[in-house]
C-alpha cells in the first residue's frame, strides 16, 4: 500500500490577508480584522475563514478578558500561530519569486 | 434585559454543533453586542440599529455556511424548498387567471392586459405563498423521518417566508390595489378613487385606526374601529399563515407516511384555515369577539393542533424506542 502522501499547505487570498494583519497587529477580534481590511474582508465570511485557519493551525484563538461594565458575550481574539507565519513567509516569497509583478 | 442576538444564538445551538458555536457563532454574536453596546452607550441609534441589522445579516450567513456542508437533512430540504418554488408560481398563476377569465373579473375595465395581471400578482401571492409553501413541504418531505433538527430548519425557512408574505401584505399589496383602482377608473373619473380598507398600508392602517379609536361616537365609529382593526391583525395573521400551515403540514407528516392521505390532509387544513378564519372574522365584525382573536382564531387553532400533533408523536417515538430497548 502506497504511504499516505503528507498534507499539502495552501493559503487563499483571504487567509494570507487575514495572516498579514495579524502578524502586522499582533491580536485581532473579527471586527477588527474587518475595518483593518478596508474592505476586502466580508463580515459574513470573515468568521468562517477564521474558523477554517484555526482548523489548519494558522491561528489560535482566546475570549478576551471584558470588562464587567461591557454586558456583551467576551469576544474571541485571533493571533497567528508560528506556523501561520511560516507559510505566510513562504507564500510571500513563493509569489515574489514566481510572480514579481504581483509581489506586495 | 435580552441582549440582540442572544434569541438567535439559543436557537442556533439547537442547529449546530458545540464546536460551530464556539468557532463561528459566538464570535459573530460577540462582536455585534460589543459594538452595539458601544453606539447606545453614546447615543449612537441609528448606528446601532445599522449594527443590529448588519450582526443579523453575518450571522445568517455564517449560519448557513457553517451547517449547510454538515447537513444530513440537506436532501430532504433541497426537495422541500425545490417543490415549494415549483408550487408557488402555479398556485399564482391560477389565482391570477380566475379573475382574468371570468366576466366579473378584470376583462371589464379599460387596462392592458399585462398591466392588470401586474397589479393582480401582489395580490395572488397573499394566498399563494402559503398554499405553495405547503404544498412544497408535503410533496417534499413526504415519508421522510421528521427529525427536530429537520422541522427547526423548514420552519425557519416558513418563518422566512412568513415575513416576506408580511411584507407583500402591508407594503405591496396595498400599492398594487391602488394602482389598479387608479388604472381601472381612470375614464370614468379624473381623480384617483378615495383609499379603502385594502388600499392602506401598515401605517396608513394604524394611523386610521388610532383616529378613529380617539372618538367612538357612536356605533357607526365603533364598526368602524372594528373593522379597521380586524383588517390590521387579518393581515399579521395571514402573513404568518405559511409558517401555520407549515408546522402543521409537518406534524401532519410525523403521524402519516400515505402520500394520498396527506394531501387529503391538506386540503381539509386549507379549506378547514379559510373557514375558521371567515368564521373569526364574522364573530368580529358582530362583536361577538374582539378583532385580535377574530383574525387570529384560525392561526391559534391550527398552531395548538400542530403542537399536539408533534408532542404525541415524539412521545409515541420515545416509547417505542423504550419497546425496542427493553
């Protein structure tokens, strides 16, 4: 029997735009991931690639700390694993490597 | 004091799994409530109103995103809401032809015939979209096991169309009407025909209503308080009439697996809503009830019918599966 072939990593537009912000900002609730995009991000969707990212190991996610006068649910912040960072490094350099005109 | 969205997310732990909802619902809940707290806080309404309807929107989306791949009732809910679109439109179709094709109907009036079928679809679809939504849920959900998760989703998409109709009823239907009275009577007379009952929208109703409330004269103004309000509550009646008929549609499925006993079982509902509902109305109009429960009379009836119906036959499932177990 063949061996099972390793999973490759892939990262959309969306994900690497959604990595970018967090490694640039550090912590980021989904909010703020929106209004930081200007736009790009969606709010219906942004949720559900954050919860697509966590699946793969990008990010991690923790419910803040909200202060008692808040009344809200606590919100969920987004930070970028290592290795979210690590494939969006080598993203960035895959696409600037084979599409330099592309290249941010 | 319920915070906005804590409904919709009681009722999406019912749907989704507790890892959908720690991933993907709360979030979407959380960041609404925060920022919505944030705009009242300062005074912000409107900003907080267009946060709500906003929340709403995401939350829907995410919804639908996060449960519709790990759907196991997906089959049978394509089939329902497929039926449901092919029902709808033949239903109006007919609704509409009747009047085009019988001498008491539009052929008298001086008007386009594409104009006057125009003014009659809002009209059409009063009836149209409970009729075809039943029907739909019927020929598509026919011997299909009614699961909790199953029913909670079909009537969310009833209760969807349910507001629609709504909509169509306080908003389009009155318009359409008017604009066919204008069309209609445009050679007899050079001003629009005064607005009747069926002719006022949701506020115009209200705001009739509330004068005519003020001073109860006599008992000319008294009918007419009366029928006014029996207008406004028939037509939030008749909007949640789908979302009615499909509770008990599917509480008729629970109990009946013969295709043909169904549909002999819908008919009788329909025929059995319209006659409770003109019979509600009658006692109304004679005082016999007040206008809220005249209009409601047929809604009330067949929701306490549909409740029982479900609650005898998930207990019925209970004990068999005691039956078996033992």
């Amino acid at each position: 029997m063949p061996a099972r072939r390793p999973r490759v990593l892939t990262l959309s537009a969306k994900e690497s735009l959604i990595l970018e912000l967090l490694v640039e900002r550090d912590e980021l609730y989904g909010l703020q991931l929106v209004a930081a995009s200007k736009r790009k991000l969606k709010r219906g969707t942004v949720y559900v690639t954050l919860g697509r990212m966590e699946e793969k190991g990008y990010l991690t996610s923790r419910l803040e700390d909200a202060p008692a006068d808040v009344g809200g649910m606590p919100r969920r912040l987004y930070q970028a694993t290592p290795l979210g960072r690590r494939v969006l490094a080598a993203w960035s350099a895959a696409t600037t490597h084979l599409m330099p005109e592309f290249a941010r | 004091m319920t915070r906005p969205g804590d409904r919709l997310r009681a009722l999406a732990a019912r749907i989704c799994s507790a890892g959908a909802m720690t991933r993907l619902i709360d979030p979407v809940v959380a960041d609404m409530q925060t920022e919505y707290l944030a705009a009242i806080r300062h005074g912000r309404v409107w900003r907080g109103r267009w946060v709500r309807f906003t929340g709403y929107a995401a939350f829907a989306k995410v919804l639908v995103m996060c449960e519709w791949p790990a759907c196991a009732d997906r089959g049978p809910l394509v089939r329902a809401v497929m039926c449901s679109l092919g029902a709808i439109p033949l239903v109006t179709a007919v609704f509409v032809a009747i009047p085009f094709y019988t001498s008491s109907g539009v052929q008298g009036f001086d008007m386009d015939r594409w104009q006057a079928v125009f003014f009659l679809l809002p009209g059409a679809l009063v009836s149209s979209i409970p009729l075809g939504v039943t029907i739909g849920i019927a020929a598509g959900l026919a011997r299909q096991r009614m699961s909790a998760h199953l029913t909670t989703l079909v009537a969310a998409l009833a209760f969807v169309c349910s507001s629609g109709a709504l909509v169509n009823l306080g908003w389009v239907v009155p318009a359409s009407n008017q604009a066919f009275r204008v069309a209609a009577f445009r050679k007899v007379s050079p001003f629009p025909p005064p607005k009747g009952d069926n002719e006022l929208t949701f506020p115009e109703l209200n705001r009739r209503i509330r004068q005519s409330g003020t001073f109860p004269v006599d008992s000319y103004g008294r009918d007419e308080f009366t029928r006014l309000e029996l207008a406004y509550h028939t037509r939030w009646a008749f909007g949640f009439a789908t979302l009615v008929l499909a509770l008990f549609t599917m509480s008729l499925l629970a109990w009946i697996r013969r295709r043909w006993v169904i549909g002999a079982g819908i008919c009788v509902a329909v025929f059995g809503y319209y006659t409770l509902w003109y019979l509600g109305r009658s006692f109304a109009l004679d005082h016999q009830l007040s206008p809220p429960a005249g209009a409601w009379l047929a809604n009330a009836f067949f929701v306490v019918i549909s409740i029982t119906l479900m609650a005898l036959s998930t207990r019925r499932r209970l004990d068999h599966q005691i039956t078996v177990a033992s």
